[in-house]
C-alpha cells in the first residue's frame, strides 16, 4: 500500500517510457519481417514482455538493451514447446492468436482467470472466416484458445464487431501473409479508431500499405512481407495522461518531454479535453506542456476512442465544477477490469457523487470541496492504481493497495510520480 501526498501545485518536466500500444504494434512487424528490426525507445513492462516471450516461443529472436533488436522470420511461425501464457495482456492475447495462426503447428493461447472472462468470439469468427482451425477451449468465446494452425487463407472475411480495435488491429496486422490477397468486413461502430490508425502507421512503416474505406468498414490488404527497419517509439500518451492530470487538477505546470505534436496515439487527444476544462495547452521542444486552471468546468464528451484514459478524466472531473459526462464506454466493461464501475466505486469511497449508466457516467463535480481519504482497491488494474493516484495530490489520506499493478505498463510509476513532489 502506498500513501500519496497531497501537493500545492506541481511544476515539472518529465519523460514518460515508449507507446505500449507502439510497442506491442512495431514488435510484432518487425517479428514477421524480413530482415533485422532496431526498436527505439521501446517500452520495457510486464504487458511488452508477455508479448516478446511468446514471440520467442516462436522462433524469433529478440535481443534486448535500451534497445531492441529483432531477427524477423519473415512470417514463418516455428512450432511452442508448450501453452504461450500471455497473463491479463488482452492485447497481445488477440495479437499472438493471429500470429499463431500463421503456423503449421498447434498451439495453446492461455492466461490468468481475469482473461479467462474477457471476450475474445468475434476474432475467433473472423479467423474461421480465413480458414483458421481455432476454438475456445471451454467454449466460453474466451481464452483459453486452441489453434490447429495451417496459415490463413485470406480472402473475405467478417469482423462481427468492432467494439474492440484489438481484433482489428489483430487481424490487420497478419492479413499481409495470408495466401491470397485479403479483404476485411467490420459489423457495426468501430470504436478506438486512433489504434486502428496507428496500426495502419506501423504497417506503412514496416512497407505494407493499405486500403481503408474511411469510416474503417473494410480493409482491402495486399498480399506481402514486412521489411525490417529501424524504428523510434515516442512516449506513451496513455502514461502521460497522469502527469498533465497533476497539473490541471493542482493548478501547476507538467511538460511531457516525448510525446509529441502530432502524436499517433489518441490518448494524447486527452490534452484538448482539459483544455476545454480551462487548462491552457502549448507545445514546449518536441513535447507537450499543459498549465492548470485555478477553477475546472464540466463537459460533455464522447471516449469511444480514448477509453485507457477514461480513468484519468474521471479523476480530474470530480474537482471540476458543474456536471461531467462522459458517453460510449461500455467497452471499459472488458478491459483489464470493469473500469466502468471500478471507477464509479472507488472515486464513490472519496465523497464523489457520480451517476453509472450501461455505457456512461456522469460525475457531479463541486470543485473537489467534499472529497475526503480513502484506501483505494485497484482490482489490479494499472489504469486504475496511476488515476486515483491523481486524486491523492489534492485530498489527504488517499492510498492506493496492489500498487505493484503499475509494472503492467508503467514499472518506475511511483519513481516518477514521486517528482512531482520535489518540484511543486
């Protein structure tokens, strides 16, 4: 368990590690190019190193430093001496189910019992619809998974549904190995456009473009093979979102070194939200710099694509003023975590009046007046443990249990976030 202490008002420049979403994407090209990749500024966590073992599973070779370097098999997957356990990493458990899938042996995609209950249906239809001999091996449309792996087909196939990007960017990523050119249907809204856009990024820069209807309800993919490169990874907009966080909500200063304008990461579309909250924005070198307001106001806003920082909206929004909601979340619901009402209880525990629909919340804000301390469940989710940390700098007596959680994305959070207090 670890106490925060509350802060008058933060003044700091800080780096933050490499994209994990960047991280995981530019990995797995570079896995399945053809020739040797360099990763730099890559993200070095526990979610990144689930990803990169069951790369090695694989037959791939990784050597690892302050920067990767990355031997690509171009797209032939050896066979796993045993299950590829891939822990509560949801994105490399839908990454490493395509990638398997370009194999010609069986493989077991396996994880903890919180993946155990995270839906993963839509994926396995679209996979079946190039081919792919995959079950869900308790027959609950969730891991774990058994793939007979014979490559996939390509052709057309159909996405049921888009509420997860990670499917998509699932798909996307392996369609170039497919044994014929591939096409690529999405049923209903696709949420987390940002993510599928930045996949798209990372194909082009690993050498394969492709066709996107703009609204993102097909893919026409080429046939090909990724080409070894080397790659700079900027920093993660999700992990920043703490630090600008601090600022708004102590009416201090935080310059984000490393993450920069633009940025491929939606999350970074953070910053405008609490500028419309009363912050003011600049860019500072190659980074972003955000200045706190003395009085926040509510707002009103769809996160359909930004749903990691959710959490650190939430948190900023009890200390404004006036009402804030935020729409289209429900797939909060299946993340780590149900976010959705994790956060609802545990900003609840602070004195925070907020109302929990099906895919919204509205947070009734009084400028943070009536908050008090509380001990904070994380429900092992890192998300949640950095967020509530936000809070902790403006109401006494906050403290947050299982914070080792953060080594999921974020290994040296507490380091860090503990510099706040030396420059307030």
């Amino acid at each position: 368990m670890i106490e925060i202490k509350p802060i008058s008002r933060v003044d700091a420049r800080i780096y933050v590690p490499g994209s994990k979403s960047l991280t995981q994407r530019s990995l797995i090209a570079a896995a399945l190019a053809s020739g040797d990749s360099r990763l730099i500024g890559p993200l070095e966590s526990e979610d990144t190193e689930y990803s990169s073992q069951a790369l090695v599973q694989m037959g791939v070779l990784i050597d690892k430093g302050d920067e990767w370097c990355i031997r690509g098999n171009g797209g032939m997957i050896q066979s796993s001496d045993g299950p590829i356990f891939l822990g509560n990493n949801g994105t490399a458990t839908r990454f490493l189910t395509s990638v398997a899938s370009l194999g010609k042996s069986t493989f077991i995609i396996d994880g903890d019992e919180r993946m155990y209950e995270r839906p993963i249906s839509p994926l396995i239809d679209a996979l079946k619809g190039w081919e792919v001999d995959i079950v869900s091996m308790k027959g609950s449309g969730c891991p774990p998974l058994k793939i007979n792996a014979h490559g996939i087909s390509g052709g057309t196939t159909v996405l049921p549904e888009g509420k997860s990007s990670q499917y998509l960017s699932s798909l996307l990523l392996v369609a170039p190995y497919a044994r014929q050119p591939a096409v690529l249907h999405v049923e209903g809204t696709v949420l987390s456009k940002p993510y599928v856009a930045m996949t798209l990024a990372v194909m082009s820069d690993f050498g394969i473009e492709v066709d996107a209807l703009p609204d993102f309800s097909q893919f026409s993919i080429p046939q090909g093979c990724y080409q070894g490169r080397d790659y700079e990874i900027e920093g993660d907009a999700s992990n920043a979102s703490y630090f600008w966080a601090a600022a708004a909500v102590t009416g201090g200063r935080v310059v984000v070194e490393n993450v920069p304008v633009p940025s491929l990461q939606g999350d970074a579309m953070l910053v405008p939200l609490l500028g419309r909250m009363g912050c003011e924005v600049s860019r500072s070198g190659s980074g972003i710099a955000l200045q706190g307001s003395d009085r926040l106001e509510g707002i009103t806003v769809d996160m359909g694509d930004m749903p990691d920082v959710v959490p650190t909206l939430a948190v900023v929004a009890v200390f404004a003023h006036g009402d804030t909601v935020i729409n289209n979340i429900a797939h909060l619901r299946i993340k780590e975590c149900d976010r959705l009402s994790a956060v609802v209880k545990e900003l609840g525990k602070l004195g925070a009046k907020i109302d929990e629909y099906e895919d919204s919340m509205v947070i009734h804000g009084d400028g943070g007046k009536n908050l008090q301390g509380a001990e904070i469940e994380t429900y092992e989710d890192h998300r949640m443990a950095m967020s509530l940390a936000v809070a902790g700098l403006r109401v006494p007596g906050i403290k947050i249990t299982g914070e080792e959680c953060v080594a999921k994305s974020f290994p040296d959070f507490w380091q860090r976030f503990a510099l706040l207090a030396n420059t307030g």
